[in-house]
C-alpha cells in the first residue's frame, strides 16, 4: 500500500513539471496578459506562452485594448469588468497608447491595466543606448581638457538607429511648455548637459546696452574656450530671483566679454548681478555625470559615473504623451513605471472615474500627469520625481456656475521635479473648482509645492518641506491676482524647514496680491519663514494654527494702496475688474455663494478689510507683521502668543498639546496630526471625500 502511494506521489510531481510554467506561475488573475514574450496573434488568455507556442500573451498593451473593445462590440465584456495584466520588463514606447470613450468602462464595471503584482513593468520613451568607446577623433579631443580626455566615452546615436534628437528651445517662466530635447539617463537617473560653472551660478557683470538691449557683459574670460561651441544656451534668473528662463547665445564678444542672445532675451530683460550658467558646451564636459551630443554627427559624448558595462544608459526619445485618455471614463491604471520621454506621461481629457494608481513617473521631459477637466477622476498613491517641468495638474470644474470637479490628488509622494523650468512648476497645480488634494508628501523642489487658482478646492493632510529652495518672493502654497478666487480652504497640512535664499524668502502659504477669500484652519507651521501671508487681499481667515519659528507667523499688507495701485486699478496690469466679470461676481451662483464678493465694488477693493486672525499659537520666532494696514479693518482675537502651549515632544517635533494647554481655554480645537502625511492604505476603490461632504466642513470652520 505504502509503495503504491508513493508510485502516486512520483507520477504526480512528474506531471506538475511536465504543465507549462505558467499554470503554477504566481502571476495576476486577468482576462487579458500582455508579455515581451507574447505574439499579437494569441489570444492574450495566458501570462505565458504554452510548450507549443501556439497561445499565449498579447505583445502590446494596443493589442489588449483592441480585444476589449472587441468584446464591447460583441456584448461579451464580464459584468465585472475586465483587466489586463502586464507581466514585468522594460517596454519601449515608441508612440503614445491611446485610450478614447470606446475604451470606457463603466462604475460596476472599471477596465483596468495593471502591472502584474510584483513584477516591475516600465514603460520606457526612449532607447537604451549601448557601444560606448574611446574617443578617437584629434579634432574632438583637443577642445577637451586634458585631464579628462580619458574619462570621457562616446557612442554614435545614428547607428542606433536615433537620428530625431529634437531641439533645445526657449522655455521658462510665462512661455509655453515646450517637450524637452533628447535627454541622457544612466542608472535611472538624469544626466547633467555639460555646463559651466558645474555647480551654482555666474553672475551679470553688466548690462551697458540697458535691462532689455538682449546683450550683457561677463566676468572673467571662461567664454574664450567655447570658440568652436555653435548652440550655446544660457539659464538664468536674469532680473527676477521667481522667474527663469534659457537663452540660446547668438554672438559672444570675447575682446569686450559682452554676451548677445537671441529673441526672445531673458524674462524681464538682463540685470547686473543676476545669476546664470551657461549650458550644452562639450567644452564644458569636464565632470562626472556630464554629457553632450554634437547634433551634425550624431555622437553622443558622456563621462559615466559608473563603469558603462554595468550600468544601462537610455536616450529619451517621445515628446508625445506616453499615455493619452480622451474622454474615456472609469478607466484604471496601475503599478506602471513610466519614464524616460521627452514630454509627458499621462494625459487626461474630459472623462469621469479614471484612476492612476500606485505608478512610479520619473524622469520625464515635462510633467507626470496632467488631468484636464471631467469628473472625479484621481491620481493616488503615484511616486513622482525627476520631472521637466512639474508633478501633477488638476482641473475641472465650471467657475462661472460654480460647479465642482471633483478631481483629486491623494497620497503621492513628489519630490526632485522642476529639473528643467524651475519657476512654477508645481508638484500639484491645481485650477476649476471643488478639487482636493491631500495626504501627499512634497519636499526638494527649487520653487513652489501647490500651486492654485479657481474656487472651492480643498487642500488637508499634506506634509511639505524644504521647497523654495532656488528662488525667492515664493510661497509653498501659492495663489494670487484674482478677488473672486474664493472659498479654497488649507486645513491640517504640515509645513516645515521652508527658505527661500533670494530676495523676499520664502512663505509657506501665500496669498499674493490681493488674494482673498481663503481659509487657514489647522495647520502646523515650523521653521517656516514667513508662514501665513496675506499680501493685500480680504476676507481670508487664519484660526487655529500653530505657528512655531516663524517670522512672522502671520502678515498683512496693504499693497493695494501702495505699491501695487496702479495694477490693482480698473485699467491695471493685474485685470482684476475683468476677472470679476468673466464669472459675474453680483449675481448668483457667486453672489449667494460669496455675498461679502458681490459688494467688493462699494467703496476701494484695495482695501484688505475683513481679515480674521483668531484662535492661533505662536510660539518662538515673531507673531504678527501689519504692513500699512489698519487695525481697525482686521479681527485679531484669541491668539496664544509667547506663553507654554505645552507640546507632547517639541524637541522631536511632536506639536500635538497636552491635554493642560492653555490654548484649549481660549477654544483651541485638536489637530489631528497623526493622519497628516503618507498613508499606508494607498487604495483609491472609494474615491475619498464627497464634495458635499467637503462644502460642509468648509461651513464648520468659518468659511
């Protein structure tokens, strides 16, 4: 009986092995599979191909698609919906994946497109480049320095089969958001375009020929070794330390080291003192990490930080979306790497439902995820860095009926973006009305973190720090310009360790020129710089913040009948007599929704009145700057200033108050600080917080 069962066992292991692999496979339950190992013309039932290679995975995800749609046509898509899994490896993208409203799945029913768990699925828009050698050519060697011609390899793109490099173009501050050119990555991470200085800035010794003549003089005489450089640009803060731009160099003067750029000319013209670098010189690659590609020829020089044969190196290549959603609704994507294209990953027009979840989106040419209009549609749980030019845009909604969007950003951690434009570009940018955006972790970034405009969003639970960095006259959180921008509220977020080095410094939220309407409720303000300014505008209110090494905690000016009169004034360069009327703000919906707006016009709007300041701590640092304003149009009530708030843990940043705060006699309400920052759960299966639900905690805290 014994050897019986045992004959079973040995026949039954036999037969195990003898299944293809992929019965056992420990791979996603989907409908559809796509593979680098798959055939388009297999049925995409399997994760694998079969022994005979007769079935097996899709090849590309457009093949997937093709075959829901298929199945939509039919009237054969599961009542539950239906999902495609990528199995792991690294998928060059050549052309943007294409989802439209034939693609849509529906509430009861999502199409999803996933990563297979645990397999790392990247999504590349570009090439891996290979075949790095010596450089053999005299011609290049002699405009390298000497002591790094032996550290320096090339590789020609055009026998790789790269002959579209694209172009380096204008952009910065006010211009338009241009796709980047061809880009360098090596182990995952962006390569340096050979510059000078490598590190920091060189200045403007002059501008003789006056701010907007498009010429300035320099210092020194490193110029005379880019004789043979014919595509020099420049990157600079040329007059404003909050807006920079790149300048490609038409002429260089080295007898009178004068510099002339061509048009456009820096923003703002040229000033003396004002910082650049000049950038895209092989002369110049005299570091590790830096790079440089001669467009004529087609090679591509490098000094690798790591040995080449141990390291892959990738091109971008697509300045198109890498993902483009139009119209298409209840749509999900997930647990995706996307990265390495000239412009940028995700696309999103009109739709409602769709979800990004849980992908990595770095090293693109411009931002990761752009979500323009429709409804509820949301990016959760995303890791997003290395960006050209920004992390997540949200809009949506109507200003003029005040109908929300209900579009959302939850739970992404952002960092390390704005490589190329360094002046708002925001890790989240946020337009329309009734959008939220919370729970997400934003840090390391040269200018601001949240940038917003439109009404009614709500920002809560976000941690951001050590922004700011590069610039100054900049706020963490950033809006301005526009009176009827109302009802945005910023309640239970953590700002922390913001400075900006240049002129004016840093504001962790900022209320620009003449911003109004706003709500600061509940937040944690240290080492903040100047942590809630008001700069001219009314009816914004500040209660129950902590405020701990600020300076201030909290300012108002009255720019508006300063300074800043002349733009503020019916005719002025801010338009804000037109902004009011493109959403008639006297008549309803804004008329009811905000009544002190609908009576701006009786008597100055200049004047920063109706400003609550009441139930905040400030501790360490100073409290309150008035600037040109009277106390009499402000309300300033019940702040706990300069005593003990009694902290659980200040020395380990831990401001929760002891249940003896003083701060509670003055009605202080508790901050729930243990849920602000990252969550664990990342699931965006419920979409989070009803915009009712979010009107009516607005209505709870004075809004």
């Amino acid at each position: 009986m014994r050897y019986r069962i045992y004959i079973v066992l040995v026949l039954s292991v036999v037969m195990l092995l003898a299944l293809p692999k992929s019965t056992f496979a420990a791979v996603c339950k989907a409908d559809f599979y796509v593979s680098l190992l798959g055939n388009d013309s297999w049925s995409g039932k399997l994760p694998e191909p079969n022994r005979q290679r007769t079935d097996g995975p899709f090849k590309r995800l457009e093949r997937a698609r093709d075959a829901i749609r298929k199945l939509k046509e039919t009237g054969e898509l599961p009542a539950g919906g239906v999902t495609v899994c990528m199995r792991g490896g690294v998928y060059s993208m050549t052309r943007t994946f294409e989802l439209t409203a034939q693609d849509s799945g529906t509430a009861d029913a999502l199409v999803v497109y996933k990563g297979c768990k645990g397999e790392e699925v990247r999504l590349v828009g570009g090439k891996r480049i290979e075949g790095f050698t010596r450089i053999d050519d005299p011609g290049v060697l002699g405009r390298l320095d000497e002591a790094c011609k032996d550290k320096i390899l090339q590789v020609n793109l055009r026998h790789q089969g790269i002959t579209d490099f694209g172009e380096l173009k204008p952009r910065g501050f006010g211009r338009p958001m241009y796709a980047a050119a061809l880009e360098l990555f090596f182990a995952d991470k962006p390569m340096q375009l050979a510059r000078w200085p490598n590190r920091g800035w060189a200045k403007i010794a002059a501008v003789p020929a006056g701010k907007q003549a498009g010429r300035f003089t320099y210092e020194g005489d490193r110029p005379k070794k880019w004789a043979a450089a014919d595509d020099i640009w420049l990157h600079g803060y040329w007059t404003q330390d909050w807006a920079d731009s790149y300048e490609k160099v038409k002429s260089i003067n080295i007898e009178s080291k004068e510099i002339i750029t061509h048009e456009p000319h820096g923003i703002y013209g040229y000033t003396a003192g004002k910082r650049y670098y000049a950038l895209n010189i092989l002369e110049e690659l005299d570091g590790s990490g830096e790079w440089y590609l001669d467009r004529k020829s087609g090679v591509l020089y490098f000094w690798p930080p790591a040995p080449v044969h141990e390291v892959k190196a990738f091109v971008s290549i697509l300045e198109e979306p890498m993902v483009s959603m139009q119209d298409v609704s209840y749509v999900r994507l997930e647990g995706f790497t996307l990265e390495c294209t000239r412009g940028s990953g995700i696309e999103m027009f009109g739709g409602t439902g769709n979800v990004i979840a849980d992908c990595v989106l770095r090293n693109t040419g411009n931002v990761a995820i752009n979500i323009n209009g429709g409804t509820k549609n949301g990016v959760v749980g995303c890791e997003i860095y290395e960006t050209g030019d920004g992390g997540i845009g949200l809009s949506g909604g109507d200003r003029k009926k005040l109908t929300p969007a209900g579009n959302y950003a939850r739970n992404n951690h952002i960092y390390n973006y704005s490589r190329w434009v360094r002046t708002y570009r925001a890790a989240i940018r946020v337009s329309g009305v009734g959008n939220h955006v919370a729970h997400n972790l934003i840090h390391d970034a040269p200018h601001t973190g949240i940038l917003f405009g439109g009404n009614d969003h709500l920002f809560e639970f976000n941690e951001v720090y050590n922004v700011c960095c590069e610039t100054g006259d900049v706020g963490a959180f950033y809006t301005g310009r526009n009176w009827t921008t109302r009802g945005n509220v910023i309640r239970y977020n953590y700002f922390h360790d913001i400075h900006g080095p240049y002129t004016h410094g840093a504001m962790a939220v900022y209320l620009d020129d003449a911003a109004s309407g706003a709500t600061i409720f509940g937040n944690v303000f240290y080492k903040a710089s100047r942590a809630a300014f008001i700069g001219g505008g009314r009816d914004n209110l500040v209660e129950n913040n902590i405020f701990i090494d600020c300076e201030p905690a909290v300012h108002i000016d009255a720019r508006g009948l300063g300074w800043a009169k002349k733009y503020i004034a019916k005719e002025g360069g801010w338009h804000m007599y037109r902004k009011l009327e493109e959403v008639n703000f006297d008549k309803p919906p804004y008329s009811t929704r905000y009544p002190k707006l609908a009576n701006i016009l009786q008597g100055d709007p200049a004047v920063p009145k109706g400003n609550v300041i009441r139930r905040n701590i400030c501790y360490g640092g100073r409290w309150l700057d008035l600037q040109g304003v009277d106390k009499s149009i402000v309300t300033i009530q019940d702040n706990l200033i300069e005593i003990n708030p009694c902290f659980v843990d200040p020395d380990n940043m831990d401001f929760q108050l002891k249940d003896n705060s003083p701060a509670y006699k003055l009605g202080f309400k508790r901050i729930p600080m243990e849920k602000i920052g990252l969550i664990k759960d990342s699931s965006s299966r419920s979409e989070g917080m009803s915009i009712s639900k979010c009107v009516q905690n607005k209505l709870q805290i004075g809004q």
